[in-house]
C-alpha cells in the first residue's frame, strides 16, 4: 500500500502495485466531483475495471 515517508518532506510515495488502482480510483473521485451522472461514473467504473483485469494479466503496474 502506500506509505508517508516523513524524511521527505512529507511526500508520499507508492509502491508500483500502487499506482494504477490508485490513479483509477483518483479519475473516479474527479469524474463524481463534476457531478456526472451516477450511470457515467458506473460505466466507468466498469470499464476502468476491464482495464484493470487486462493489466494485471499483462504485468502491467504504470501506465
């Protein structure tokens, strides 16, 4: 998971199992902020999930 590394200053850093569930999970926080619509953000989500699954198969952690 990710981890606040106080030596820098604050910054937080992210393993690379971290960072696309994360960034994914960061663009859904941005999409209900804009206030689409709950059907936008679930097609999304569903998409985005695929996604997920294709990367994982492929060992892909960043994209």
């Amino acid at each position: 998971m990710c981890a606040l590394n106080t030596q820098d200053q604050g910054l937080i850093t992210f393993s690379q199992q971290d960072y696309l569930p994360i960034l994914i999970e960061s663009f859904l926080i941005d999409r209900r902020s804009q206030g689409l619509s709950p059907d936008t953000i679930e097609l999304y989500t569903k998409k985005l999930q695929y996604f997920m699954k294709y990367c994982d198969r492929q060992a892909l952690t960043q994209v």
